[in-house]
C-alpha cells in the first residue's frame, strides 16, 4: 500500500489487515524512527554516514524497535521536528537499502501481511501479488489528518502534506510514484468503507479469503 502523506493509508490498511487476517507493517514508522533517535542524539538527519552508523546500531541491538513496533509511542513520532527531519533522512540511499532489508527480513516471518508507505509496490516488494496506490486531493489529505490527529492548524498540515508530497515524488532514490502493476484509488469523494468495499473485491478476486 503506497501513497502520499495522509492518503488513508494506515486506516484502510489496518481495515483490510483485521478483515483478511494479515500482519500489518507501517513502513514509515521506521523512518521517522532514525529520524527521532537522530535529533535525541544531535546527529545530523542528512549525514549520511552518521545516520547509517545509528541505523547499524539499531539493527544490531533489535529489529523490531527500529521497525517502531515498541519502545515509541506514535505521538513523538509524528511531531512537526521528526517530520522535518523525516524527508532527509528519507533521502539517503544507503539507509533505505538498509530499511528495505529489514522490512523483507520482517516479511520473511509474516507471509500474509499488508505494508504500507512510498516505495513498497516499486522498491521493497516488486513481486507483491496486490498492489494498491491511494491517493487523494492534498487539501482532502491535509483535512481529515487535522480531523484525525489535532495537529496544528489545517494551514499548517496543508503546507507540511506539500512539503512532503514534493520531497516524496522529486527525490532521485526511491520516489514516490505507483508501480506498474498498482491499482490506483483516489479517495478524495469516497468514505473510508468505500475504499474498504473496492480494495476487498480486488482482494476476493486475487483468491484471498475474509478472515
Ligand atoms: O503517515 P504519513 O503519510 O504522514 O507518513 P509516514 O508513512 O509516517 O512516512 C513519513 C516519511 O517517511 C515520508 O514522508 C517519507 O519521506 C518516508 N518514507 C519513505 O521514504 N519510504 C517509505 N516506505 C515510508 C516512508
């Protein structure tokens, strides 16, 4: 599952994953985690060779906090600081090759899962039988995420949604963009079980079951 900030990923992701019976994986989790221990450790988001040492480190002590399945709560994670720092971080070629690994070593032990950020369909999991690209109007995006997280003014979440959309889909490693193969939904006039009822049938469809 793939898409640009606040598309509805995580929602529907999490939907679907309760409905099919899959694991879930937020890949961005671990991002925004190098980002977070980066600024506690006064290193700087785009040196390259400091943030792979931290990332290193982090995947030798444990696999799954780097992932952000504990220690973290969601909300140190998404304030506007790791947000900034998020985008360089996620420029960092050898850092992604060193998250893609752990996002396949992860998925080598959950078979039936559901992942989600910018590069899985195209980069991290090519051979995905189902691939899905959600989209929406940025306005839309940067609307419910207000709605949803109480985080700054609408302006604020619009600039910082531009910001990242931009950062996403022009960096040279890794842009966001749909795989071939994706199936692209704009959510912008459809309600979260819409989304559901389209992404279930081609998920019926694929010859996977309901839970
Ligand atoms: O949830 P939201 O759409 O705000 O973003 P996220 O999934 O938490 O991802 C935060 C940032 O991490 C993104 O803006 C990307 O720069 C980066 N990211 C990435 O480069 N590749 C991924 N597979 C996932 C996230």
């Amino acid at each position: 599952m793939d898409g640009p900030a606040a598309a509805g990923k995580t929602t529907t992701s999490l939907r679907l994953a309760e409905r099919f019976g899959f694991s879930y994986l937020e890949s961005g989790r671990a991002y925004r985690v190098l980002a977070y221990e980066a600024l506690r450790s006064d290193i700087e988001p785009d040196d390259p060779s400091a943030m792979i040492e931290l990332c290193a480190r982090m995947v030798r002590n444990n696999l799954s906090v780097l992932l952000g399945l504990d220690r973290y709560d969601t909300g140190e994670l998404r304030s506007a600081e790791v947000g900034r720092a998020v985008s360089l971080v996620a420029r960092i070629s050898e850092l992604r090759l060193r998250v893609t690994n752990c996002l396949r070593a992860w998925a080598k032990g959950n078979s039936r899962s559901i992942v989600e950020g910018r590069d899985i369909g195209t980069v991290v999991f090519p051979a995905a039988p189902l691939k899905f690209y959600l989209t929406a109007k940025p306005e839309t995006r940067a609307a419910r995420r207000v709605a949803q997280e109480n985080s700054g003014s609408y302006k604020q979440v619009l600039d910082d949604v531009l910001r990242r959309d931009h950062a996403d889909m022009t960096r040279s490693v890794s842009p966001l963009k749909p795989a071939p193969d994706a199936i692209i939904i704009d959510t912008t006039d459809l309600t979260v079980d819409q989304v559901i009822d389209r992404m279930s049938a081609h998920c019926r469809e694929a010859g996977l079951v309901e839970a």
